[in-house]
C-alpha cells in the first residue's frame, strides 16, 4: 500500500508564511483542503501542492504577459512575490 504523505497545520504555516492558526482556520472553513485525524488537522501533501498549483494558475490570470513571468520567476527563485 502507498504511503499516503500528510503536512501539520504548523508545516503548512511555514510554506505559505501564515500563522498555524490561520491554516487551521482555513481548514475549518474549507478553504484548504485538509481532514482530521484524531482532532487534529491535517492536509495531504499531494492535494495541497495541487491546490497551491490551481490558486496560482488563477491569479496569474488578471496579469499582463510581463507580471506573469515576473511571479512565476519569484516563485521559482522562492521569493513568493
């Protein structure tokens, strides 16, 4: 059976430069994609990269040719922004 690779409310935090209490609240709302287990949040780390990809897509969407390669360079080096 395949290991099924899950991220911390804490890990998820880090990654997006949130406070864990925001992704839990996040995760309560269903704004992230995220279960519990045992009265603790969790979020598959397969579905939250494919999240993280579908918000990207759609922000790029609004932007000019030139802001769209300026993000995805930003997110490529790790900048974020």
């Amino acid at each position: 059976m395949k290991t099924i690779e899950t991220l911390t409310p804490s890990e998820v935090a880090k990654i997006l430069k949130l406070h864990p209490f925001t992704v839990t609240r996040l995760a309560r709302e269903g704004k992230i994609p995220a279960f519990k287990v045992g009265g603790v949040w969790r979020v598959r780390k397969d579905e939250f990269e494919r999240w993280i990809q579908r918000r990207t897509k759609q922000s790029f969407r609004g932007m000019g040719r030139q802001q769209r390669l300026r993000q995805r360079d930003a997110v490529a080096n790790g900048s974020g922004a």
